[in-house]
C-alpha cells in the first residue's frame, strides 16, 4: 500500500460514517385479559356536576327563560332520565349528582357574545335571527368550573349542561388526554388532564327522550371505539347495529336512528314486519341465533323514549370477557377511561 493510500485510510478512519447502532426492540404489546366466563359485571356510578343555564327574563319577579317559555324543570329531567339508566342498566351504571350549579344568566358562545333577553326571544320566535359563530365558548366553560382539574382529582366524572336552544351545545363532547369522538370531535387543548370525560348537552325546551338521543349517541361513538380494530362477526357492535335496509335479513337491534324494520333516518314508528335476532342479545353471549319478526310495536310507536330504553335493554350486562372486551358494555358507556385507546 502506497504512502498515500495509508494515508485515506487513516483519515477515513477518524472521520469517516460510524456503524449504525443496533434497532431498539420493538415496544411490547398490550396485555390483553384472559377469556372470562366468570368476571363480575362491575357496578359503575358516575359523579356529575350539572350545569342549568336559565336565565332570568323578569328582574322584578325572578321568572326564569324555562318558566316563562313553559319548558321542563333541570331537576325533573335529571331525576327521569338517572331512574331510567339504573333501571335499564339493572343497576350496573348509576348517577350521583356531586354539585348542581345554577346560572341565572346567558352562557357566552365562542367570540363571547351573550344574549340579551330580548334578542333571545326574538330569535326564539323567530323574527330575528341567531348568532353566529353558534357554538358555546367551551374554554371558557372548563376554565371558568376548573372542570378539568376537577376531573383530574377524581372529583367529577362528566358534566351535564342543561340549556336552551342556541346555547351552542354539543349532545356529547369528550375532553381529557387520548379523547376520542363522542357524536363530536374531542376538546382541543385538553390532554394536561389525565382522565377522559364526557360532557353532555341537554335542552329545557325538550324533554327525557331527546335527553336519551344525546346519550344514545355517545353509546353509539364509545362501543365503535371499543370494537374498531376488530373485524368480522367478532366485532359485536357491527353485529348489534345491524338493521334490515343496511343488512336484508339479518337486522338484529339496529342504531339509535334506524330501528330494525327502518327504512329512514328517525323511522321508529313503521309497522313494517322484519325478521330479526334482536331478542338473541338477551341471550349474550350464548346466542342461539334466534329470529322472529318484529315491529314498531315493540320499541314504543315511534316514542322516541322508548325506543331508546329498548335499544339500551338489549345491551350486554352480564359476567365475563371475550378478546378483551367485558360483556357488560355500560362499563365502558358509563366510564370511557376503560376504553383502550
């Protein structure tokens, strides 16, 4: 080798490309629980801090928006619709209110603009128009409760906001580190709390069935959640969900919107007759793969309380797991921190 050539060698050797360091193992995967037969159905309970906006119109009399509209009273409502979920969960999902905070004035929307009384009405009665941007200053509603940190202290387990049309609402909304669609897109800005939390939005103006529409339809996110990498029959929700017009034939419970026999959005009141497995999901998780026609009779005629309630009845809530999943689903509607994510 030529003096030259020792030489690119040495410099070569000083400054030339190092060996790349060997890849770091792969990260391990989740532990998933073993199959079940026997694992309990846990008792969940949810402490709510409840929220009622209802502003007073009469400074002289003290009348609330709610009492001079004829509308529902908040506590009315509550007790209704935590009855129902106890009962219709048997006793598995339960409701504690921890604080009621009442707000006798018009929440601020997002540019912080508030109603006044007389606006208001007229955009209730329709001879003015509503604002716009439409929606709630929801920053301003954690910050101004400390519903996170709240949240974070284990204190509070959701929040239920009671107000009026053109409060700006969500039905449901999720906030906390890893939140994941809830009938909405989760909360920017909100992962310093370490727990996820719903919060619901609920109108005076209506009553316990659009109350169940709001949480109906947080079911409906939070169990696509827990079964979105499963595939198959072994996605359950899939199964569940099913109705005649999306699969002919093989409807089972249908969807908050479509009930079996549906043939549109909101149709709970057909009395068209289909084959269906939905009495198979009392039955969980031993189905027999029994079907028999069914109609709008057995879901209420169109009320759409009932056919919530119904819908809801037929949910698993019994001992065990399967590919990780309990088989008592209000574990995960009720408390979406037991949602893997």
């Amino acid at each position: 080798m030529s003096l030259i050539d020792s030489v690119i060698k040495f410099f070569s050797s000083l400054f030339g490309s190092k060996p790349k360091p060997p890849a770091p193992p792969p990260a391990p995967r989740p532990t998933v629980p073993p199959d079940s037969a026997t694992e309990p159905a846990q008792i969940v309970t949810s402490k709510v801090l409840v929220i009622v906006y209802d502003p007073v119109v009469d400074s002289a009399t003290g009348k609330k928006l709610s009492e001079h509209l004829r509308w529902s009273r908040a506590e009315d409502l509550i007790t209704k619709f935590v009855d129902d979920i106890t009962e219709t969960s048997r006793g598995l999902a339960r409701y504690q209110i921890a604080q009621r905070i009442n707000i006798n004035e018009f929440l601020p929307l997002a540019d912080g603009f508030r109603y006044t009384v007389d606006l208001y009405l007229n955009v209730f009665r329709g001879t003015a128009a509503p604002h716009s941007p439409a929606w709630l200053n929801y920053k301003s509603l954690l910050d101004g409760y400390n519903i996170l940190q709240r949240a974070a202290a284990n204190d509070i387990d959701e929040v239920w906001l009671f107000a009026f049309p053109h409060a700006g609402l969500y039905e449901s909304v999720m906030a906390g580190r890893k939140a994941f669609w809830c009938n909405s897109q989760p909360l920017p800005g909100t992962d310093d709390c370490p727990r996820r939390l719903v919060l619901m939005g609920f109108s005076l103006e209506r009553g316990v069935g659009e109350m169940f529409e709001a949480f109906t339809h947080r079911c409906e996110s939070i169990m696509q959640k827990v079964f979105e990498d499963t595939t198959g029959d072994a996605n359950l929700y899939e199964r569940f969900s099913r109705y005649d017009k999306k699969n002919p034939g093989e409807a089972e419970c249908g969807t908050v919107h479509f009930a079996p026999n549906s043939e549109r959005d909101y149709d709970w009141k057909n009395p068209r007759f289909v084959a269906s497995k939905c009495d198979d999901w009392y039955n969980f998780p031993n189905f027999t793969g029994a079907t028999r026609q069914v109609n709008c009779e057995e879901w209420g005629n169109g009320d759409i309380r009932l056919h919530h309630l119904w819908w809801l009845d037929h949910f698993p809530h019994v001992s065990g797991r399967t590919n990780g999943v309990t088989h008592n689903w209000w574990q995960y509607v009720i408390d979406p921190n037991r949602v893997d994510v």
